[in-house]
C-alpha cells in the first residue's frame, strides 16, 4: 500500500522512448562509478567500497551503484529518458521487474521511487564488458585519500576557528558538516572538482 500511494498511479518510466541521457556504470570489489556521457567532459560518480558492502553479493554492489549514481547525479538526470548501460543482466531484469531476494528489492524500490520523484524515464540495458570499458576502469579506481579528520580534532578546530560552513573536500560518508563538496558527483555534494582546460601555448 506505501509503495501504491507513493507512485499514485504514475509510471516511473515509458516503455519506449528515444534517451536524452546516456549512463554506464559498474561495481568492482572495491569501489563503484558511473558517467553521464556528455560531449564536452563525462560527468562522473565514484565511491569506495565500506568493509560491509565489499561482503555483498556482485549483483547487489551493481544495484547499489545505480542507486548511489542517481541521487549523485540529480542535477543532471531529472525530468530525462535515461537509456542505462549495465555489464550484469541480473540488474536489468531486477531494476524491471523487481527481485525475490529482499535485499535486493529494497535497491529496485528506491530506485524505482528516485525515478518517481525526478521525472525519470528509465530503461536498463545490458551490455558485454568489452563495451563497458570505461566505466570498469573508473570502478576499479581507490581512493586512497578518503580520508577525514577524526571527529575530537575537527570539534576543538572548530571552537578554535569558529563554526565552519562547508567541508571543502569530502564525500557523503565522511563529511563533517552538512554542506560538503567533493571530488566526483556524490549524494548531496553542493559542487564538484573541475578540472581546468589546458591552455594550448604558442611554439
């Protein structure tokens, strides 16, 4: 009954439509990423793994990316036909039709429920790895400066140095303060690295 009240008899996406919107993404053991492909730079998602969810099954580490990646990518998805480019098959059928294994389906319905709430059009589909190239390399990426203050220090910088606003560099899992930025698109990030263009010199 929530989940029929919440949708209030809308569909979360047409079964045919032409994207406006093209996602890859994957999840390695690690870590997980997906790109919005976009022709002037690929706007990307990243996170690393927790000790927790390195234990989960592969299917549902690929899930979890797609979830992570549409509330990372909010400003960039909503109101859009998304044609989502996956390496696992499990996901597209799970993501369509939903799953049997609990876990598993609580990932389908909130993907399902973004998708709702965004305006999103959705339609997964399953690619082989040797075309999913870039977004296996980007999951397979560490990063090995996740790293935050511990929570004693930021407390007596923060008494030192008055109330800080915005944690300049972090992610959604170690911030210290509401506001954050962070490397790559994460879930509530208000801004991004970007990088500069090089200048083209003159010989």
């Amino acid at each position: 009954m929530e989940n029929l009240d919440f949708i209030n008899e809308a569909p979360a996406w047409k079964h045919e439509f032409k994207p406006t919107k093209l996602v890859y993404s994957d999840a390695s053991d690690h870590a997980c990423a997906a790109f919005v492909q976009n022709q002037n730079q690929n706007k990307i998602f990243h996170e690393n793994w927790s000790e927790v969810e390195k234990s989960k099954s592969s299917t549902w580490r690929e899930l979890k990316a797609v979830s992570l990646a549409i509330e990372s990518c909010r400003v960039l998805l909503p109101n859009q036909n998304i044609a989502w480019f996956t390496d696992n098959q499990n996901i597209v059928s799970i993501v369509h039709k939903g799953g049997k294994v609990k876990e598993l389906q609580v990932l389908a319905l909130k993907i399902f429920g973004l998708c709702v709430v965004n305006g999103i059009s959705l339609e997964m589909k399953w690619i082989p790895r040797n075309l999913n190239i870039d977004a296996d390399s980007l999951s397979k990426i560490i990063d090995f400066d996740d790293y935050s203050l511990n929570d004693s220090v930021f407390t007596m910088l923060d008494k030192k140095w008055c109330p800080h606003t915005v944690d300049r560099f972090a992610c959604h899992y170690n911030r210290k303060l509401d506001r954050f930025n962070s490397r790559f698109y994460q879930p509530g990030s208000e801004a991004w690295l970007k990088k500069k263009k090089k200048k083209k010199t003159k010989d």
